[in-house]
C-alpha cells in the first residue's frame, strides 16, 4: 500500500514573512503526524522558497518542503529542481 501524500502551496496570498508564520504554524500542527504513516509536504511560492526553506532546515519540522511551477526538465515551467534545489542550500 502506498503512504498518503498530504501537500498543500499557497499561491501568491502571502509575503515571505507571512509564508514563514504558516509553516510555524503548520510545524505545531503536524507534530504528531508518523512520517513513517504520512508524508506532508509544503510548497510554497518562489518568493518564499527561500525563508520556508530556512525554516525548515534549522527547525525541523514534520513535513518536506516542495517547490510550484517545477519540472525536472525545465519544460513549461519556471524552474527546474536544480536550479530550487541550489536556490534552497543555505
């Protein structure tokens, strides 16, 4: 059996700050989510990928962070996982 998937993006409804407060917000809620059960993931919108992904590298919340408008190839989109992937490193 497959382990449900719940991921959730925001569009462009929040500053970089704002993003940053959700996921706060959103680690406190997941906290006793099994990831072996469950994955969650957050996909926040370019302008906040890089404060989401600070956030989630020092606090280590119980979800993953995805990115919107991405294909691994570059086609039809704005980003490719390389260049989020670099974008995200501290």
């Amino acid at each position: 059996m497959r382990k449900p998937l719940i991921a959730g993006n925001w569009k462009m409804n929040k500053t970089a700050y704002e993003a940053v407060q959700l996921v706060q917000e959103l680690s406190y809620l997941t906290e006793e989510v099994d990831p072996e059960k469950v994955d969650v993931v957050v996909c926040p919108p370019f302008i906040a990928l890089k404060s989401v992904s600070t956030f989630v590298e020092y606090e280590k919340p119980n979800f993953r962070l995805g990115a919107q408008n991405m294909h691994w190839e570059g086609r039809f989109k704005e980003k490719t996982e390389e260049f989020v992937e670099r974008f995200t490193q501290s």
